[in-house]
C-alpha cells in the first residue's frame, strides 16, 4: 500500500513523538502515492506548526474503502518508527476518511488515543454500521458543513446525537454554510470563525484550538 511519511524536523532520541494518521476521502484514491497528499496533510507540513507539534504524520493511500487491512499495515509501519509515543497515536480522516476513521476505532477501540473526523457521519442512509458503545470512550472531534450535498449534515448530527445518549467524548463542530470540498478539511487544522462547537458531555476537553486538543490526549488519561 503506498504512504508518505514525514518525521519530526529533528528526532531526539530521548523524546517520544506522537503520530498522525492521515486517511484520505474518495478524491485521494489510487495508487502514485501523491493524491492524498492535499489539503490538512499540507497544512501539518508547514514550517510553524511543525515547529510547534513535532510529530510523525503517515498519509496512506488506498483504492478502496478503509477496512481491517489498512488498520493492520497501519500498525506495521508504526511498530517500525523510532521514538514513538505509543500512547498518542492519533487518525484523523475527511469524507470517506472520516467514515474510515470511525471504521478504524471500531476495529481497535484501544490504539488510537483521539481521532478528527471531517465530513464523515459513521452511518449509512438507512442502517448504523458504527457501533457508538465501542467508540464512546475515545476523545472524538467531528467537523460537518451544515450544506453538504456528499455526506449530509444530518448523518454527522445523528451520530453526535447518539454519542450524548452514550455519554460519549465528542465535540461537534458545524461549519455554517460549508459543502464538502478541501477546504472544509482543512479547517480542521486551521480553525475558522464560522464554526459551533457542541460536547457530548462533561467528559469532552474544551480546548478551542484543534492542534492543542490533539496533542493533550493520551491513552494514559483514559
């Protein structure tokens, strides 16, 4: 399976860094290994925000759907990476990457310490496939344009609703009169001042800024 990866500017070998998976939407899909390349992942690349969240990003590319496969090479290449703070890996995903990153969790609700979900609902049009019980615990942060004609708003604000059922731990970001496109994702990044944010419940972090979020959740704090 193609990836890139890119590393901490300087690896410290008395450091630990966290890593983020990076799952592409349908527009990333095939195989030269640079499609997948756009949006958030090039936001993570810049100079600042390097400097300030040092980390491993690993951005893979597929031709299908996200599955159990993925989450098994996944954990591979990360078993093969020096200095890994094993307990801040973190998957964040936009359209058919944000359904993946719900995928993943479920699959192994005990790797990943938090997720970023753009655009992805974690439901079909008429049948759950997420189950919210497994997920509930994990620190989720989901992002929707409240006019998205691919992966309908009422798909992300159904699964939000059923999280606060759960007692979940997800915040919900909606971008007012967003779409879909590439530059929804990157506000996941980058922050917007057209966006409202709800909580699931008391145990969601408030932290306003995505990266600070991210970078303060761990496995250790479950």
């Amino acid at each position: 399976m193609p990836f890139r990866l890119m590393s901490p500017v300087k690896i410290d070998a008395e450091t630990r860094y966290p890593v983020i998976v990076s799952l592409h939407g349908g527009g990333g899909r095939g195989t030269d290994n640079m499609r997948q390349l756009r949006g958030w992942n090039q936001r993570l690349a810049e100079a600042n925000r390097r400097a300030e969240y040092p980390c491993y990003v690993l951005a893979l590319q597929t031709e299908r759907h996200w599955d159990a496969d993925h989450l098994a090479a996944i954990k591979e290449i990360i078993a093969k990476l020096p200095s890994v703070d094993r307990n801040r890996i973190y998957i964040l995903g936009h359209s058919m990457g944000g359904h993946g990153t719900y995928s993943l969790l479920q699959l192994d609700p005990g790797y990943f310490a938090a997720a970023g979900s753009s655009a992805g609902t974690g439901l079909s049009t008429t049948d759950e496939f997420i189950d919210v019980s497994l997920i509930k615990d994990i620190p989720i942060w989901a992002f929707h344009g409240d006019q998205d004609p691919r992966c309908p708003y009422e798909g992300g604000l159904k699964l939000f609703t059923q999280m606060v059922k759960a007692g979940g731990n997800l915040k919900f970001t909606t971008w007012a009169g967003d779409k879909h496109g590439g530059p929804v994702a990157e506000k996941m990044i980058t922050g917007s001042d057209n966006g409202r944010t709800l909580m699931s419940s008391e145990r969601c972090d408030p932290e306003p800024e995505f990266m600070k979020w991210l970078f303060a959740q761990s496995l250790t704090y479950r």
